[in-house]
C-alpha cells in the first residue's frame, strides 16, 4: 500500500526540474519531509532541490513535518517575488 | 467592499481607485507597482511575472481581510498582474479608502509588504544582454522546519 | 521634478498622477483627501476652503522640496484646491514616484501631514442643519512666543 | 514719525473683526507684539484676537517679538486646518 501526491514546481524549481508537476509515491503517513527526501534521492536534477524548501500543502503553506494524505497538492515554493 | 484579483490583464489604477471611495471617506489612497528598467544597476528590458494562481488569489485575499480587520478599512481593492511585462506597465495596483487617513495608508502598506512575503508570484528579469534571471525573494513564513524547530 | 498649486480648479487625481512616473522609478503613490459627509458624527453638506493664497503657495513647495530633499524622491506633485466644495469632491492630491516603494509612501505621507501643519489654508464646515463652522486646527510652528519662550 | 504695516486677517480672525485687511501705524521698533496690542486695544471686535495669535510675517511665520518695518504684511493666521 502507497499513497501518491501531486508535487508542483513553479518559477526556479521548474526550471531545475523541467516540469511543472509529478506524481510520487510515498508510503502511508509520510511526512513532507519525507517527500522531499525522496524526490531528491532520485539524483539530478532533483537532487538541485533544498532540502529544506518551503512548500504548500492543498494551497496552504505548511511546515517540512506536515503528515501527508493521498492526492495532496504539494507546491514547491521558491523565495517569492511579488509586487 | 474588499476585493482580491490575479489577472493576466492590463491594470489599469485609475479603475482600481474608482472602486474604493466612499461618501464617508475622506481619504484614499492608490500605491501603484510598475516595471522599471534596471535592477541592482543592471538594465531590464522586460519581466516576466509567474505566478501559483491557485494559491495566489486566496492568499491576495486573506491579506487583504487582514488588513480590512486590522487596520480598520472596510474599502479596499488589490489587482496583480501576472505574465510578461514591459518596462513601464503596472504590476500591482491597490487601493484603500478610509474615513481618515491613517487606516488608508496603513492598509496599503500592510498589503504590499504582505504580498512580498507570502503571495506564490515570482519575476524573472529579462536583462539588456539578453540573458535573464529570477529575482532573488523572500521565504514565506509558515514554511520549513516545524514551528517546534525540529526535524521534519 | 517637483510642483505644487494652490488652485480653485476642479483636481482630477489621475491627471495628478500622470504627472510623476519613469521609467526607473517602479512604485508610484497617490493620496487623495476627499470632502466627507460627516464630521465627529454631524452630517455635513459641504465645505469651503480658504487660503492665504500668497503664503499658501511658497508653503506648499517648500514641503514639498523638503519631502523630495529628506525623503529622496525627485517626483512629486502636490495640488491643494480651495473655494466651495461638495462631498465627495477632491480637495488635494498627492502623487510622488520612486525606485523603491519607501521613499513614495514616506513623501506622500510627508507632505499630507506638514499641510495639515504648516499651510495657511481653513475649512468651513457646511453642516445638514444650515449652520456652518471653521474646522479647529493646529497652530503653526514658528510662531507665538519666540523660541527662547520670552515673552514678547 | 510712525510706521505703517498691513495687518491681514482670515478664516475666523476675518469674520471676527469683519474685514481681511487694515493699516495699523506703529511707532518705529514696534515688534509683532505691540501690534497685536494695538490692534486689542482698539476693543471690539479687535479684543476678541488672541493676546498671542500665530502670525506671518511677509508670507513667513514669524514670533511674536519680531520687529516690524514700514509696508511689512503681518497676516493673522488661525489654527491652519488644509488637506
């Protein structure tokens, strides 16, 4: 049994990875943290990932222990721009 | 009237001011972002402004509730264009209105400052060279390791 | 480019506006301070604005030298209209532009609150009940007992 | 020998005294002060002008014991209410 969420990457981090989203498998109460863990021990490019990267879970800003649930809209966040 | 948008229109500020105002208020007050042509002394052609839409506009507009509920305005109106950019074309548009003028001035300063932090827009700059490059920002609050700062 | 005028004609705030921006300057700034329809509670129906004209003027770009001086922006207009005013109407405009943000919203607010302080200009409140009343101000500084506080 | 300054008058100072202007001779090296003085001591409607007003003094405020010349325009000036 695993759950898969939806990791989005935008501005930077797109550029890094090539692509603006990916569906990853985790196992069953994986954390953020855990995500991040696993995309980048994928290697290159996703190894150019922080390993600390501020995220949004379903369109909220939340921190790297966040537990995660299947479907989970997990936005990789470069420093914002705004303005 | 508190409003929140992300466009890819062109803004147009004078129709933003037009939406605040009030025969109550005595003062408004229209801050507005634009293009300009060089950063850190470096010629910019151009920007190009992406943005996590989905995210943004909530986000836009919970800064702007708080800023309604803090800082005392009931008129407030804030636009964010998204997309590229030429030198000169307005970015950002936000319009308070207030019975006196500190609650206008404040608002608007309260979102602007808000939305450098916490909105999921970024820019990249197109530079004269022809290369370009994203702006350096800011990490959002409520992000990284946990609030405990433990390990995730 | 810094202007100031003390007018009798009808302020268009967006005309204000277009009269400062450029291409390096990516923040823009209008305040508008608006004739409200009530004052400390009491329904009011209008308001006129007297200036000593001769001072009111010098005054006015004096402040706004000092704001563009102090508070670095080289771009800012301030218009302060005088004569009979209905609600709603505009009865001074602010605009200032700048590299950064701070230094409009500083300027602006600058100037707004060194009128409030220094410009010989008075309002006559036209109240709901067809009485009319001189708006208390601030006494000026500079004035009164001189600086060593002798007496006269 | 006597001097002659403009005293101006506005907003409520006008309506008080009923007029936005009047010559006033003052003896050579009055200052601001007696001027005020001389004005009060004329009694009504002039005794109703604060012993210490706000004045300008050719279009810059000015103290009190600022001394006055020939032709100098000293304005009234109430509490200033723009904006």
């Amino acid at each position: 049994m695993s759950i898969s969420v939806n990791a989005l990457f935008f501005a930077a981090y797109r550029d890094l990875v090539g692509t603006g989203e990916i569906a990853v498998e985790l196992s069953p109460g994986a954390t953020v943290g855990d995500l991040v863990q696993a995309l980048r021990a994928r290697g290159a490019p996703f190894d150019g990932l922080p390993e600390q990267p501020a995220v949004a879970v379903n369109r909220t800003y939340a921190f790297l222990d966040e537990p995660l649930a299947a479907d989970d809209e997990v936005a990789f966040i470069p420093p914002v721009a705004g303005g | 009237m508190i409003e929140a948008e992300v466009t890819t229109d062109v803004i147009d500020p004078t129709e933003v001011l037009s939406r605040v105002g009030d025969d109550a208020h005595g003062a408004a007050l229209l801050f507005v972002g634009v293009v300009r042509d060089h950063a850190d002394g470096r010629p910019v052609t151009g920007m190009r402004y992406d943005a996590y839409v989905e995210m943004a506009q909530p986000e836009l507009a919970r800064i702007a509730d708080e800023a309604a509920a803090r800082l005392g305005t009931d008129a407030l109106v804030v636009v964010h264009r998204t997309g590229e950019l030429d030198i000169g074309e307005v970015s950002v548009a936000i319009a308070a209105s207030s019975p006196h003028r500190a609650e206008s001035f404040d608002a608007t300063r309260y979102v602007i400052e808000e939305i450098k932090k916490r909105v999921p827009i970024w820019k990249k700059e197109h530079y004269a060279d022809g290369r370009d490059g994203w702006v350096a920002g800011v990490v959002p609050p409520g992000t990284g390791l946990s609030a405990s700062g433990g390990a995730p």
